[in-house]
C-alpha cells in the first residue's frame, strides 16, 4: 500500500523525533514502523536498499529514509523522509549551539561537559565493540583493522589514503564474476539517473562555488572542507572524527580539543545522525570570527554540503540498486573498509581517551613513529572516575545513553560546586 503524502510526513515527523542510538537503533527503528506496522516495502527490498547505503559515504540511516521516500513517491518522497530523519536533530543541534557559545565558558557548565567528555570514551569504545562483531569475520580483516589503526596512530597516515588503501585491496582480492548482459540497466532509466545525478551535482555545487567567488574567507573554508567530509565519511561519523578533529583544531584552528569532544556529546544527545556535529563545528567555526549570525549561516552551510550529497548519491543510484548489490568486487570493497573503520575507531577511542584523561600528551617521535606518550602525573582523576563509570553502565549494565551522559554530567558538575 502506497501512503499519501500526509501519513508519509507524519511518519517521518515521528521517526525525526525518535532516532536516538545511532544509526543501528536509527534503523531498527525504520524497520519497526515502516515494515512491521505499515508494510509499505518489503524485506528484500529493504536489506537490499539496506546494503546499498552502507556501499555510499554519509549516513546510511538518513539515506535509507530518503530511500523509503523514494520508493513510495519518487523525488519528493525522498526529500521528504529525509528532510524529516534530519530536521528535528538539526534544530536542536543549532539551539544547544547557540546556548554553548553564550555559556560554554561558565565555570558550572563546563564542569558539566567535562563529564560529558568522560563519558564519550565510553560511547566510543562501545561503537568500537559493535563495529567490530559485525565486521571482524576473518584473518584478513583483524589484519586490516590494526595496519589502519597503525598507519592512523603511529605513522599519522591521512585518513583518506588509509580507507581507499582498504577499499582497493579488498576490490581486487575479490574476483569478479562473469559478465551478464541481461544485468546491464535499460538505457532510458540510465538517462533518468545522469539527469538526476547532473541536477543533484549542482545543487550540491554550485552553492559551493557561490561562496568561493563571492564570500572568500570563513564560510568558504567551511563549504570546501564539508564537501570534502562528505565524500570520505564510509564507515559512520565515528571513522571521520579523529580526522575532522584533527583538521579543524591542530590544522585550521577553527576549534579547541575540548569544543570538539563537547560537540560530539552534544551530537550524541540528540535525534539524527550523529554526523549532526558537522552543524556544531561549521556554527563554532563561523562564530568565531563573525559571531551570531556568521555562526548560523556557517552551521547552515555545514549541513547543506554534509546531506546534499546523500541525494545526490540515492536519487542517482537507487534504480541500480539490485545491480549494485550484486557486484561481489564492490562488496569486498565494502567489507575491506568495514574491518579498516574498525581500527580507525580505535584510534579515535585511544586518541579522546588520552586527551581527557591526562592534561599533558607529548609527542614523542621514533624514526618513523610518532607516538603519543602521556605524562601520568597529569592524570585527571575525576574524568578517569566519570569514564569508568559509564564503561560500566554502558557496556555491563546497558543502560540508557541519555542516562548516562546525564549522569556523568551531573557528577562532574557536584564535584566542581564540592
């Protein structure tokens, strides 16, 4: 049964409003309502549409959405639905910005975010765990996680080179079957989908090109390394953040360590894709050198070159989607990612765990090595307790994430006013 129009925006009104957990509970979520109560796809099509997402950088939940849209009422459909699994979280990312750059320096609330750091190592180390059960099937692919995790954290590789290092390995140790002609597309919805994907380009382009002749500066910057970002997030926002961190604190200095990871706990509390703290860095990039009203066009251009793409890649793609999950070299390359994301978290868990816990982290270099090596008199004892605890609740007990920031918070704030 095809919904209207009406009963598609009040389903993604909900869905928007509900996608807490990451994009595994984002999608156990979709499957709920739009399977098991409105059976508007089918479970094939789903995992199959499922499968196609993961092959494309950006969020797969929010392309899955856009997905479901499309295949119920075409281009506005998918507009629609993705809009929807990304507007509510939008927004509040936006408000809780706004109240971050006007009080992020309170001593209370940073006390505050200083609990929620803490308990981010522990939300990392739980994605690390989740991602690895479902990636790490093989010898090959421990061995993939840990050169990617070596080549991030001891050679300080660029993440870019390291996941299409994966990909191109496992493309070419995966054989590839003969050709079958009958697979080819028929050529009038071939030229559909170059249609949609030469419109979809300049809408994600030409805006782009826009700011770089006529606003050169901030908001270009912020245009340029988006659309970069949006090319190269495969594996979720947890692969790119080390690297996004690393960009806009040591090389741009658009932030300060402790913005990043207060933004990254921001991100975590609300609905949406975590990627959501793209909003968060364009608007504390742009505040900076141009305040209030800088900072909210930087967080709206942050957003436009982070989810266009997404169209871009389902309105163009989708009517291959059988054929394309069927080509056994693009899976390997997939799968080879997959296990490289895997060390590419671990290093960003070790990488916020050292920062968090120790206040002094020297560099120490080794021939080609470059290690970080903390001091252990710097230790912070309070972060150490709070990360602890949310180890404990998180991965042992299971609680609630939203408790357990709340809680972590909480008690950075009651030590500080002790």
């Amino acid at each position: 049964m095809t919904p209207s129009l009406a009963e598609l925006i009040r389903t993604f009104t909900r869905i928007g409003l509900l996608s807490f957990g990451g994009p595994a509970a984002q999608i156990a979520l979709m499957h709920k309502v739009v399977l098991d109560e409105k059976r508007w796809v089918t479970e094939p099509d789903y995992l199959r549409a499922l499968s196609f997402c993961m092959l494309l950088p950006g969020p797969e939940a929010m392309q899955l959405a856009t997905w479901i849209g499309w295949r119920l009422h075409g281009v506005k459909g998918g507009l629609i639905a993705g809009g929807l699994f990304v507007l509510p979280g939008a927004f509040v990312v936006l408000a809780l910005s706004l109240v971050y750059a006007a009080f992020g320096d309170v001593p209370l609330v940073a006390a505050l975010f200083t609990g929620v750091q803490a308990a981010v190592i522990a939300i990392v180390i739980e994605a690390l765990i989740r991602v690895s059960r479902r990636a790490l099937k093989s010898r090959e692919s421990y061995l993939i996680a840990v050169a990617a995790f070596a080549a991030l954290f001891l050679f300080q590789l660029p993440f870019p080179l390291v996941i299409l290092t994966a990909a191109v390995w496992g493309f070419l140790r995966t054989s590839a079957p003969a050709r079958d002609p009958a697979a080819s597309p028929p050529p009038a919805a071939l030229v559909r989908s170059l249609k949609a994907g030469a419109v979809w380009l300049s809408i994600w382009l030409i805006p782009l090109g826009a700011l770089v002749l006529l606003a050169p500066g901030r908001l270009a910057e912020i245009g340029i390394f988006f659309s970069k970002l949006a090319i190269l997030t495969f594996g979720g926002a947890y692969a790119v953040l080390a690297w996004m961190a690393q960009e806009v604190v040591e090389d741009k200095g658009w932030l300060t360590l402790t913005q990043m990871m207060d933004g990254l706990g921001l991100a975590e509390t609300t609905p949406g894709p975590l990627i959501l703290v793209n909003e968060f860095v364009g608007f504390m990039a742009a505040h900076q050198v141009g305040g209030w009203s800088l900072g909210i066009a930087g967080a709206a251009i942050a957003l436009w070159m982070t989810f266009v793409p997404s169209f871009l890649f389902i309105f163009t793609g989708a009517p291959f989607i059988d054929r394309l999950t069927h080509m056994p070299r693009l899976s390997g390359g997939l799968a080879a990612i997959t296990a490289a994301v895997v060390g590419v978290i671990a290093n960003l868990s070790l990488w916020f765990a050292l920062n968090v816990l120790f206040s002094s982290v020297p560099e120490v270099t080794l021939g080609p090595l470059y290690l970080s090596w903390p001091d252990p008199a710097s230790l912070r004892l309070l972060p150490a307790a709070i990360a602890v605890f949310a180890a404990a609740a998180l991965l042992w007990r299971h609680w609630s994430l939203i408790w357990v920031l709340g809680l972590s918070a909480l008690a950075s704030a009651l030590a500080a006013l002790v």
